[in-house]
C-alpha cells in the first residue's frame, strides 16, 4: 500500500518540485495539501493560479502540476489533519517551520528543508547518498522529545552542491579546507525575491548564507558517534552573491587536500561516487551523483541544471591550484530546489521507506 504524505508549503518553489517529483509515484500518495492562510480553501489549481492576470505559477521546467494534486483542496498549514498521513513534507519560510515542524513531528515523520532545526544535536542533516547514517539519530530525537515521528532536515541548497563534492573528496584524500565563490539562481531566495534588482546585476550579499554553508558542511561531513555527530574540522570559506539566473546554483571551488592527489585521481574519486547509492534504484536516484564535464565551457546552469531531473551535481574545470597546498579547483552546478530542496527532500523519503524509517 502506499504511503499516504501531506506538502506543506505546496503552493511554493520547494514544495511544488515535490509535488513534481511524487507525481505516480509507487510508494507515495499525494493525500494532502497545505500553505499559508492566503491559499487555504482554495483549489490547488486556483491557489496557483494569479486571480488577475489568470497566469499559472508552476514551476518545475519541463512538467505539469499532478493531476492528483490539482483539485485538492489546500489546507492550512496550522490546522492541517494529520490522521492517516506517514510522511510530511514541510516546505515552508523558516519561521513557519520553526513553530510548525515539531507540531507534524509529534504525529508524524516530517522531512524539512527549513533551517530552523537543522543544527539541533538530535536532528539530523542529510543528503542521500551522502550521510545517510545521520538518520540514526532519530531514535534519540523520538525518545527525547516523546514524538510519535520525527524531523528529517535537508541542508542549504548552497551546501548541498559542495558537500556532495568534498565528501566524494574527503573519502578518498581527506580535505582539509574549502574556498567556495557562489552565483546563486533567483529561485533559491523563493518567489518573494525582488527579481528585477537582479537583472543585468549581481547582488553581493545573501543574508545568512555564507554561515550556513560553512556550519552545514561541517555537521554532513560529520562522523556519527555515540554523543551524537562530530563535526568535521573543515575550514570553510564561503562568499555567496546572487546572479541573474532563475535556477541553478554555480559555485567556484578551492579545496585543500590532505593528500595529494592528481586530476585525474580527482576524475576519479568525483565519477565512482555514490555508485553503491544509486544502485539502489530508488526512483528519484540519479544514475550519477556527481557528472564530471571536460569541455571547459560547461557546467553551465542552464545546460546542465536540469540533468537527471536536477539530482546530479555537474562538475567541471578541475585542475590544480598553485596557492593552498595540495589544492584542486573545480566549478559545480547544483539545483537549488530539485536536489536541493523538494526532489531530494523525496528521495530521501524514498530511502527512508527502504530503510524502515516510514510505514
Ligand atoms: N527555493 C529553493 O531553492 C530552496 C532550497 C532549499 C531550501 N529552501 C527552503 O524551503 C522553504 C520553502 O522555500 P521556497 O523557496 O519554496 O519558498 P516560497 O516559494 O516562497 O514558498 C513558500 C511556501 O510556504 C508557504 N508559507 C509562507 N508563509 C507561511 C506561513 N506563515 N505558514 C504556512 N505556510 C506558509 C507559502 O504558502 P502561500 O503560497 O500560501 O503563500 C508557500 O507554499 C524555505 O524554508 C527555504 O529556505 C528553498
């Protein structure tokens, strides 16, 4: 039978690629919807739909929204009923999630992409096919606080890219620093973003980010212990700016080594990673967790954001850099709401039904 889930914050970016990613899918049942006070009592279909212009925001490329969600009716988000529900997916601006998410974890597991509760020592932060061992922290999370369920969080849509990277690194020559320039798309700000003051522009500062990619990165990269996770002693160093790009973040990275490796080794250790995950077949998988480019034209978001559903991270212009001993220097591009929000926000759900942390 398949699981029954609740999308909270549906009607937004990480949520509607969600939606995208459980449409038909074999295990899960999009059973119920939820938002803010502006979109409850409507339609799906009109909640997304502009009453004036008649435009309909969706926006997942390539897709339509599910048939199955379309005449749902949005509930919310305060008062959704949870009765029958296995899995929440809470999609939501993070002072939503910080009051609502404990509420759905007291009845339900609750897979977030909110920041709020990401750092909670009992909380774990996971990227599929990266540290998925970090779930066993849920066990004290639930006999702690006395939940029937529990939260699930996934990173920064920033950290998320360059963790995948540098733990496909750190498994095979350990890294001892990261240097990390970021071009972040408009969509990984949400719909509010002001998007004209990005056209023909960069804008020098994202509040908060450059913070959370480097405690964020820490704690993935972190080893699971008897306390709890500890970190990895990584330096990070993050400047993060916003370009004109709807999706897709670019992101220029220095990593110092701890062994030396050569560009091709790095080749390597980038093309193997996470095989064993992908060969699990979990149907939001991609076949390769990082693609590696050598055109130096490419990775480019806007040919290579979408590849594998926006699941793989794309790789390119390794090399050596002269300035940080053992150092490598590799642009990636991520997308910021598949893998780095609603998609993977689905496959780990996927992966937690294998792993028996859903019913
Ligand atoms: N966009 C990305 O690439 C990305 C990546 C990683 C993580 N995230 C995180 O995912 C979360 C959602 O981001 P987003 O980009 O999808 O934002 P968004 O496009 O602005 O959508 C926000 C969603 O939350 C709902 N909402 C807003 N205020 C609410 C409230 N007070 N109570 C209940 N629901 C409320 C909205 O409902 P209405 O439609 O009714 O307003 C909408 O469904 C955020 O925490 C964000 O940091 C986003």
């Amino acid at each position: 039978m398949k699981i029954r889930a609740a999308i909270v914050g549906a009607t937004g970016i990480a949520g509607q690629q969600v939606l995208a990613a459980l449409d038909n899918h074999p295990d899960f049942e999009i059973a119920a919807l939820a938002a803010s006070e502006r979109s409850a009592g409507k339609s799906f279909a009109s909640a997304i739909t502009d009453e004036q212009s008649g435009i309909r925001r969706w926006y997942v490329a390539g897709t339509e929204p599910p048939a199955a969600a379309m005449q749902l009716m949005v509930q919310e988000a305060k008062s959704i009923r949870l009765d029958g529900i296995g899995v929440v997916f809470a999609a939501v601006e993070s002072d939503a999630a910080r009051e609502l998410e404990p509420i759905y974890a007291a009845q339900a597991p609750t897979i977030s992409t909110a920041r709020p509760h990401r750092m909670e020592p009992d909380i774990p932060l996971l990227i599929p096919g990266v540290n998925l061992d970090h779930i066993a922290l849920v066990k004290e999370q639930r006999r702690r606080r006395g939940w029937k369920g529990y939260i699930a969080t996934l990173p920064n849509c920033t950290a998320t890219g360059l963790a995948i990277t540098l733990k496909a690194l750190d498994e095979k020559f350990g890294v001892d620093s990261a240097l990390v320039t970021t071009m972040q798309g408009i969509s990984g700000a949400g719909r509010d973003l002001a998007a004209l003051d990005v056209v023909e522009n960069i804008i020098p500062y994202i509040p908060r980010e450059e913070e959370r990619v480097t405690i964020e990165t820490r704690k993935i990269l972190g080893r699971l212990g008897e306390g709890g996770i500890a970190e990895l002693p990584l330096k990070v160093s993050a400047t993060c700016t916003r370009a004109s790009v709807l999706n897709g973040h670019t992101e220029a990275a220095t990593v110092g080594l701890k062994r030396p490796a050569s560009i091709e080794e790095v080749i390597a250790a980038f093309e193997n990673f996470g095989r064993d995950f992908s060969a699990m077949g979990l149907p939001n998988a991609p076949r390769r967790m990082i693609t590696v480019h050598r055109d130096p034209m490419r990775p480019q978001p806007r040919l290579d954001r979408d590849a594998e559903n926006g699941m793989t991270t794309s790789v390119g212009r390794i090399r050596a850099d002269e300035v940080i001993p053992n150092g490598i220097k590799y642009l990636l591009v991520t997308h910021n709401a598949a893998m780095g929000a609603g998609r993977g926000a689905v496959l780990l759900a996927e992966y937690l039904k294998r792993a028996g942390y859903l019913a």
